[in-house]
C-alpha cells in the first residue's frame, strides 16, 4: 500500500481508481471546522488566546488535497467571523507521495493559502517518522516542539495501515494469518494489477492473551474483547495506534485526532465467524476498529466522541489526548453535527448504487436535494445534466428556485477543486446559467471551462450560442471559427454557421 501511493500519487483520483467522495464532500469538511473551532474556544475558555504559536492542524494522508482545501476555505470564513488573526492557526498538509507535494505547490485552489502563510506541506509517514520536515517555511517539526493543541486529521487512513485480525471461538482468542498464495506469480511491478491478482487465504491458531508484549494497553483490549464475546470476528488496527502514539509525541499538549473511515464502533456488530473483508478499488483497504480505538482511547486518559448511529458503516470520530479542560463546545458540536445525520446518510440521499436519484418530478425537489447536500460540487456536477434537462423542457422556474439555484451556483464554485479529469465544473455551472438566460455570467464560466480543462470544441460550441443569443455575432462567429480547428467536420457547428450567415 505504501508503494502503491508513493508510486502513483494524486493518479489514482485523477484517474478515478480510487473512490475518494464520501470522504471529499463539504458536508464532512463543514463537520471538521465546527469541531477545531469548537475545540480552540475550550482551549481558549481555559488558557486564554493564543500569543506565542498557533495551533497546528496535520492533515495524515492528504492525498489530492480537496478536503485539505474544503476544510481551509471553512476555517477562513470561522476566522473572519471571530475575527482571529490568521497566526493563531497553521495548517500542514502531508503525504508518503513526493508526486503529491509537487501537485499541492501549484494547484489553483491551495497555491494561495500556501501564498498567505496558513498551509505547508511535507512528505512524512505517521508510522515511521519522527520528524517532519516542511518544504515551504523550511521548519522542522520534532519530539515537543508544538506547544499548543495539535489537530490530526486521519481521512480514509486507517483502513489502509496495517491490521492485525483474531477471531474469539467460544470465549478463546485465535490469530488470523493472511496467506498470498500466488505471491510467486504475480508481477510486483505494475501495482495497478497486483492487488487484483493477489489469491489470499486466512489461517488460524489460538494464542496467548499477552499478544503484544511491549504493549499492555492493546493486550488489555484484547482480554476485555476475549471475555465479552462468544464468538467474533474483529480486527486491531495496529496502523492505527502507532500512527496516534508517533502523533502524540510532538506535542505534550492536547492532540485532537478527527477521523472518518469504513468502521464498526461497537463489538455486538462484529461479524461472529466471518473472515476479514477487504475491498479492493484499484489498492485495497479494510474495516476499521473503531470500537477498539475508543477503549484504547480511554485507557489512556482520552477523551472519545462517536457518532450516535453505530450501524453506519462510514463513521466520523473524535478522539481527544491530554486534555486539562472541559471540552463542552467540542462535546455539543459534534453531537450537534454527527447524532443522527451523517456524511454516509447525505450520499444514501442523493446517490442509488453510486448512480444519483433521476425521475424527479420537479425541478424544485432536485434543487431541494443540492441544498441539503450544500451544493457540494461533485454531487452538483451529478445532477447538473437533470437540472438542464428540466429547463430546456421549460419547467415552471419559480423566483424563489432561480435564487437558490443562483446562490447554489456561486458556492459550488467557491468550492471548486480540479482533480477529476472528466468533471469539467466551469462548464456545467455555464450550461446551466445558459439554459436560465443568463448568458454574459454563462460566458464567464464557459471561459473558465477552456482554462482549466483546455480548448474543446463542445465549449466553443456552447460559447457561440450565448453569443448568439446576446445578438454579438462577430465574437459568435470566432467561437464557431475556434471549434471547427479542433474538429472540421463537426456538423453541429457547421450548421450553426450556416444559420449565422443568412
């Protein structure tokens, strides 16, 4: 896993091999803020503002970086709101990808944060490293070096670091080995194909209780689950818990690790006899333990928030070291946030099978839907071709959903993150404001579409009919003249042509 990800870096999103969006959405980023900001103002009830260094937030894994700058573009609107100046706080997005790095430094949407001074960035791996290294400020980040909370964010990490896996069989603890049959054969080269190659078995033998001798805490764990269970299947993130104690040694004060993964959070769901379940989606991952996690939490002296529906099988949570206050706004924003609803309730609202709702009768309940999902830009780009096809179909547009879908426009691109090379956004936000009559704001994003996408001869095509229809034919005429370079036989455009010279 660890080479795969150095290796390939942000392609892996680009190119849409590994899913990323119930764990990339506002919805998830808004909850994030809510939480740090919540957690600065107990701090700050009980030791006052910060004077002397901000608090850090390290993003483990970032990845592309869209949640890094989802969850930047919230915090700048809290801190205008507050009005915090912007040194109390300093924001490090990390990866094992040095080709991530080179992706962060340039890309439209993180530039200027790392422009003003809030983001830096480091390759740095949470199970191995003991220091990190920041590429733009050249600051080295080392055992206490952080005096004020640390902020970790873990999303989608867990279940991708290593997993030790036992089964209880009538109150007796058993270790699950993995087996790569076929490890000979299959090429370790192309690792695209290795994980969908690999043929794997899981063996089995009873073991002695003190597992881990180095760690009573975890052997602690496992007798609890030995004796409260019949018969169960359940996994140790391992992964996990060196991540949270590398983590922890930066800073002597507290350290907030928000995570969101695939998980169970309480041992009556463990499967009783079932093997591991690992997901393949171009690289593998697993169920995350996050039952585990808060005993492990709590042992130590922690804090731990969990999401009140336990059955969901995406899970947000809150695991707080060190604290010497009350966390009471904290404790009231994540329950305020995560009780009932949660980010996997908002996709199983808008998506069926990975696929968005369609038969809506009415372009008022498709606009309804985006306003409950925040106008969250991917989930918007899904349903953007229903929304065209209820105004060229001349639905009743009301003022009140002209509005929304307006002001829902201008946040989805406020949040607008290229990564996905076949989500043209610019293009979709144009097509819609085209098919409501508004063709200059139209333009202005068709334009935006060929600088960020390139030249394409379906926006040109588009261009020339908002020229068109704004009466400007010698601008309609060089959009038409642009669009037959890419493609001279395009009869579309040929036609439109025809149709400007009578």
């Amino acid at each position: 896993m660890h080479e795969y990800y150095a290796e390939l870096g942000t392609e892996v999103w680009e190119e849409e091999v590994v899913p990323q969006q119930i764990t990339n959405n506002i919805y998830l980023a808004n909850t994030y803020a809510k939480l740090i900001i919540a957690q600065m103002q107990d701090y700050i009830s009980a030791h006052g503002k910060p004077i002397d260094a901000p608090f850090y937030i390290l993003e483990i894994g970032a990845g592309h970086g869209r949640l890094s700058f989802y969850l930047l573009e919230n915090l700048r609107q809290a801190f205008e709101v507050f009005e915090w100046p912007k040194r109390w706080l300093k924001f490090i997005m990390t990866d094992i990808s040095l080709k991530s790095l080179e992706t962060w430094k340039t890309h439209h949407a993180l530039k200027p944060f790392i422009d003003e001074g809030w983001l830096d960035i480091a390759v740095y791996n949470a199970n191995r490293d003991s220091e990190i290294n920041l590429v733009i400020s050249g600051q080295k980040i080392k055992t206490d070096s952080i005096n004020k909370p640390l902020f970790v964010i873990c999303n989608y990490i867990f279940d991708t670091l290593i997993q030790d896996a036992f089964q209880v069989i009538n109150h007796r603890l058993h270790e699950v080995g993995l087996v790569i049959k076929n490890e000979t054969q299959i090429e370790k080269g192309d690792l695209k194909e290795y994980f969908k190659d690999a043929q794997y078995e899981f063996v089995k033998r009873p073991i002695d209780i003190n597992y881990y001798p180095e760690s009573p805490v975890l052997n602690k764990i496992l007798q609890a689950y030995e004796v409260e269970c019949e018969n169960a299947a359940f996994l140790m993130p391992l992964g996990a818990f060196q991540c949270i104690e590398n983590l922890r040694k930066f800073t002597q004060q507290p350290v907030i690790f928000l995570v969101s993964d695939k998980g169970v959070t309480d041992k009556s769901l463990f499967d009783p006899d079932e093997d591991p379940d690992i997901s393949f989606h171009g690289s593998v991952s697993m169920t995350v333990n996050f039952d585990a996690l808060r005993r492990y939490t709590e042992l130590c002296g922690g804090n731990c928030l969990l999401m009140g529906d336990k059955g969901a099988d995406f899970q947000v949570a809150n695991f707080i070291f060190n604290a010497d206050y009350k966390i009471s706004n904290t404790t009231y924003a994540f329950a305020n946030s995560l009780s009932c609803f949660s980010p996997q309730d908002l996709f199983d609202i808008c998506y069926i099978d990975d696929e968005p709702i369609t038969n809506f009768k009415s372009l008022e309940s498709i606009v309804n839907i985006l306003n409950l999902a925040e106008w969250d830009p991917n989930i918007f780009y899904d349903y953007h071709e229903q929304i065209i096809e209820k105004l060229e179909n001349n639905d009743d547009i009301t003022v009140s959903v002209e509005h929304s879908i307006l002001n829902g426009l201008e946040r989805a691109w406020r949040f607008f993150f290229k990564l996905e090379k076949s989500q043209d956004l610019a293009f979709a936000i144009g097509a819609t404001l085209y098919n409501m009559g508004f063709n200059e704001r139209a333009i202005e994003f068709y334009n935006y579409s060929l600088e960020f996408f390139g030249k394409d001869k379906d926006t040109y095509f588009n261009l020339t009919l908002a020229y068109q229809a704004l009466e400007n034919y010698t601008k309609a005429h060089e959009m038409i003249n642009e669009s037959l370079k890419i493609s001279p036989k395009d009869k579309a455009m040929a036609e439109l042509q025809s149709e400007l010279e009578v």
